[in-house]
C-alpha cells in the first residue's frame, strides 16, 4: 500500500514535466494545431483536468514550456563556451567553421528547442504580450556570441555576428537534401568570415547549385497568368494564414476571404496541402519578388545607407513569413519551399547590399544571403525589442568589409 502511494506522488510530480515535454514535442512535430488540451493531455498520458490543477490554465502551460526551452538553450549555449574556451585560434580565419558547427548543432541536435525557439517568435508576433520571452532567446543569442566573438578577438562584431546567427539558424532548420544543406552552412558562415577579414565571400559552389535548383523549383510552382483566379484565392490563403494561423487554413474561411463560394475554391484546390501549398506560394512571391516582376531601382550608396534605419519587415509580413518558415521546417512535404527560403534568400536585399558598399565592389548570390540573414536577425531585435536601428549598428561591420574608405558612422 506504501508502495502505491509513493508511485502516486511520484507520477503527481513527474506530471507537470510530462505536461511541458508534450507542449515542446506539440511544437515541433504539430505546431499551434497540436497544442491543445485534449491533444497535450493524450501526449502525456494523463487527464485533461491536470492542465488546470497543474497550470491554472492552457496559458500558463504554455510559457511554462517557453521557459524550460530557455533555460535548456542557456545550458547549451555555456555548453558551447565552454567547448571552445582555451582554444588557440584568433580572428576571422577561426569563426567559420565554427560558425557552421554551432548552427549545425542547435538546429540537428537541439530541434526540439529550435523550434520553442521560433514558436517564441510566432507567439510575439501574434501577441505583444509574448514578446518579454522572445527578447529573453535573442539575449541568450547575444550573451553566447558575446563571450565566443571576445575569445576570437572579435568583440566589435559580436551583436553583427549574433544577429547572423539568428538568421541562419532560421535558414538552417530547413531542411531540403542533408549533405548539400550542410555543406552550403559551411559557404555562408565562412562567407561572413570573410567580411570580418575585410573581402567579400570566396567561392560557394554547393550554395550556388542549391540556388539554382531552388530558382527552377521555383518557376515550376509559379502560377501561370491566365490563372486570375486561382492567385486571386491564393492571396486569400495567404491572408487567412496571417491572421489566424495555419490552425485557421479552412476552405470555408478561404472561400470567405477571398469572396467566393465553397465550391470554387474546393474545384481548385481539392486538398488541405493543394490550398496550404498556395498559401505558401502566394506568401512568398510576395515577400521576394520574381526576377520577372522585379525591377532594380538603383540608388546612391548613402541613400542605401541611410535605409538601414528602417530596414525590417512590417509585422504583418514578418508573421506570414514565419508561419510559411516554421511549417516548411516541420513538414518534409515542403521540402521545394525549403529550398526556395534557403536559397533564394537576398534577392531583394542584394542590390540594396550592392548600393552601400559601391559600384567598385560586385556582391555575389551568397554574399546577399549573408546580408539577408544579418537584416534577418536585426530585424527581430527591431520587431520584438523595440531596438533603435540606425546605419551606425552596421558600422563595426562594414568598417571591416571596407577597410580601405570611410565608413558609416
């Protein structure tokens, strides 16, 4: 009898930690769709009723998890100091690889974290009063490149290289073909290294090839113009997922955005992953413009430097980007989106990229990735940090790329 009754305290305090596990494997594998009462308490084994005597309510829960993921981030990232500390290398030569292996490493052996991560992300998005949390991870960011970039005799580049980081673990967690992924990882975090030496990224021929593949992928999947209506309910998937998320994706919620009926949009998108697929599509042409639509509208390098005091996405844009991020990360039907995120990424940054460091200096394909990935990292710092961007936050950076003329100050 003694025995069952220290089983049943046992489970009792075993069962709010079973309750945060369900939350973070909810997030990973389901997203917001799993991370409901009925679904967490199935997870854990155990009655609905236990949220509520446990956590109140599903809220409470819910940042219960955040926080476990966070201090389980912390832990990692001292376990990365730690690692590195002593070692002998110095300067930019050292952080690319390294770069690439600390990426590599969050987003294949800590996936479950990097995806509370980017949950974080949406949650503030979608409610200002989740962003205390989200800014918690991007301190995490900084502290961890903070000591990283000091130990290399970096420290002028430490916020630059932690608003990188960020970007590309956003990137990373897509996955499209394992080895050329990694391989190109290695490209574009020695790419940044280069910067910091003061040269723009050497060669990248396995990002080069992914960006081909991307781009034809991308063309296969492009609407072709007579197809007015499909693009027309395509913009309102889009819209319905901003707005209430891939949980919200219905035909019937479609059909009553896009002012149609049920059926038009059932004929043309018969499936939830064929209307889910033009959602994404519709979201993405729209954040990065084809090569056909967009037209380069070159500036004067200080006009495209005095741009960088608002260069971040709206909120709502942000949101639709990261909800066609998170579920292509999640999902391996997206494997072709992924692709495109990966490496179509810079297309409309790069000339903006091109204006600042002149005419003398031709960026490359990687090197506006490098710079959307940065933009990336500073814009959530912007978004969810009230951060007071300004062109002197990329001095430190370009004062190495561009070591030979004045630089923004």
């Amino acid at each position: 009898m003694l025995g069952e009754f220290s089983n049943a305290l046992d489970n009792a305090e075993k069962t709010p930690q079973r309750l945060v596990s369900a939350v973070l494997s909810a997030w990973e594998t389901q997203g917001t769709t799993g991370a409901t009462a009925r679904n967490l308490a199935a997870l854990a084994h155990i009655p609905v009723s236990s949220i509520y005597h446990h956590f109140g309510d599903m809220e409470h829960l819910l940042q219960a998890a955040q926080d476990d993921a966070l201090q389980a981030a912390n832990r990692w990232c001292y376990r990365q100091v730690e690692l590195v500390h002593g070692a002998r290398a110095k300067g930019p030569a050292a952080l690319g690889s390294l770069l690439a292996a600390i990426i590599d490493d969050w987003c294949e052996t800590q996936r479950t974290l990097a995806f509370a991560f980017r949950q974080s992300q949406l949650m503030a998005l979608r409610d200002l009063q989740h962003r205390p949390t989200r800014a918690h991870w991007s301190a995490a960011w900084r502290s961890l490149w903070q000591r990283i970039c000091g130990h290399l005799d970096l420290a002028d580049v430490a916020l630059a290289t932690a608003w990188f980081f960020e970007g590309a673990i956003a990137l990373h967690l897509l996955r499209w073909r394992r080895p050329v992924d990694r391989a190109a990882l290695e490209e574009l975090c020695h790419g940044w290294a280069d910067w910091l030496d003061g040269h723009l990224a050497g060669p990248s021929p396995w990002f080069d090839g992914a960006r081909d593949a991307a781009a034809a992928l991308a063309a296969a999947q492009r609407l072709a113009p007579a197809e007015t209506n499909a693009a027309s309910i395509a913009a309102a998937a889009a819209r319905t997922i901003e707005r209430h998320g891939i949980v919200g994706l219905t035909h019937r919620a479609v059909a009553a955005e896009a002012g149609v009926t049920l059926g038009v949009v059932s004929h043309r998108y018969r499936t939830s992953a064929d209307l889910l697929n033009a959602a994404f599509e519709a979201i993405y042409c729209r954040m990065v413009p084809t090569e056909e639509t967009r037209e380069p509208k070159p500036m004067p390098r200080q006009e495209a430097t005095d741009l960088l005091q608002n260069a971040y996405a709206r909120r709502e844009n942000a949101l639709g980007l990261e909800e066609l991020s998170v579920a292509t990360a999640r999902d391996p039907a997206f494997a072709g989106f992924a692709a495109q995120l990966r490496y179509l990424r810079g297309r409309s940054s790069g000339p903006y990229f091109q204006a600042i460091l002149g005419e003398e200096r031709s960026i490359s394909a990687i090197d506006a990735a490098i710079f959307s990935a940065f933009l990336s990292g500073r814009g959530n710092a912007c978004l969810h940090e009230d951060w007071p961007a300004t062109a002197a936050d990329v001095s430190p950076l370009l004062a190495r790329l561009n070591r030979t003329r004045a630089v923004v100050g």
